[in-house]
C-alpha cells in the first residue's frame, strides 16, 4: 500500500484517518483483512499515538473491529448493512428530486451536464469514477435546498462508495452507470418527477443487483 506521508504534527491523527479510511473505501484493503499497527505507522509516516487515535475514531464509526488478543480486523460488508445503507439512500434520493425539480432552472441544468461530462470523461479511471459519481449526486441533493437532507446523504456517502467500489470489482460497468446517469438527465430536462425518480431508483436498484450477485459476506 503506497500512503501519503503527514507533513504536520497537529495532522498526523486526522491525516492517517482519512487515508486509512481512504484505502478501506477503495478496497486496497480488503473487507475482513487483519491491520497491522507497526506497518501503518512506517506507510503513514507518523508515530503509534496519533496512528491509534486514527484507528479509535475508525472503529467508532464502523469501519474496523478490534478483536481481544487477536488484532484489528477490516469490517467485512454485512447484506444487512447493505440493506440498511440502500434504503436510506433510495427514500432520501426519491425525496431530493421530489424537492428539487421544482426549484431546476437552465444554470442548474448546465451544471448537472457539466458533472456528467465529467463522469464520461473519467471511464477509464474507476477509483475517479466513483467520486464523480459522488458528486453529481451530491449536487442533486444540494439542489433540493434542503440543508439536512444534504447531510444525511453525505453522511452516507463513504459506505455507499465502499459498496460501489465492490460493484466495480463485480463486474458492474462504467458504461451502464454511465447510461443510468443519462436517464436521470432526461427526466430532470423535463421537470418530470415520476420519471426521475423511476431512473434514480432503477440505477440505485442496479447498484445492489450487481453486488448482491456477487455478495460473499
């Protein structure tokens, strides 16, 4: 595993958070892959204080499980938190357009087109892919004006990317992604709620297709 290596004291803590949590979204550490503390603090750069200070918050959030007297182990991604995570997101998606459509004018729609473009032009980089895909969709909810809604769908967002980078190792396709985008466009250029919400829906419902298939856990 290639780290980035902390440059400031006051941010090793924060720095090895985000890059371990980073490599676990990512999947160059494997869900249920043990850590080992020593090469951590080598790869990062840092000391063993700030580095367990990393490893407390990430287990707090969920995201690694220490075991007593065995080691600290990578979550492995649970079908009930699957579950739990694509309902969230679909009730919360389906309500973002709801509140949004309403609210479109042509600027928004430029700028709509203008991430997916970006989402297009990133087909040969998954790792990049996924984030761009983030973003549109954080766009979407930023739209709604609904500062709470955001949130909630920002906060969902790093577990929902850990499941979409085990989509890609699944098989799913860019070029399919890519095309569900498209008919999520469709129906926002034509204020039609039903058929934007059908197309979030069909593309969220994909998403858990695809990795269910393949789902080992």
């Amino acid at each position: 595993m290639n780290f980035l290596k902390a440059e400031q004291p006051q941010l090793f803590k924060d720095h090895a958070y985000n890059e371990i949590k980073k490599a676990i979204i990512q999947h160059e550490i494997e869900p249920g892959s043990m850590l080992n503390e020593r090469s951590l603090s080598e790869s990062l750069g840092i000391s063993r204080t700030p580095l367990k200070l990393a490893l407390q918050q990430l287990e707090l959030e969920g995201w690694i499980t220490s075991v007593p007297r065995k080691g600290i182990f990578i979550k492995t991604i649970n079908k009930s938190d699957v579950d739990d995570i694509f309902q969230l997101r679909k009730a919360n998606e389906v309500l973002v357009i709801e509140l949004l459509i309403p609210l479109l004018d042509d600027e928004a729609i430029a700028k709509i087109e203008e991430l997916d473009e970006q989402l297009s032009g990133n087909k040969e980089d998954p790792v990049q892919f996924v984030y761009c895909d983030s973003s549109f969709h954080l766009f979407l909810a930023e739209l709604s004006q609904n500062l709470r809604l955001y949130q909630l769908i920002e906060n969902l967002t790093d577990h929902f990317n850990w499941y979409r980078f085990a989509s890609l190792k699944a098989g799913k396709s860019l070029d399919e992604i890519h095309y569900e985008h498209t008919l999520i466009i469709e129906g926002l250029k034509a204020r039609n709620v039903r058929q934007t919400t059908d197309a979030v829906l069909n593309h969220i419902d994909k998403a858990y297709a695809t990795l269910m298939v393949n789902f080992q856990g």
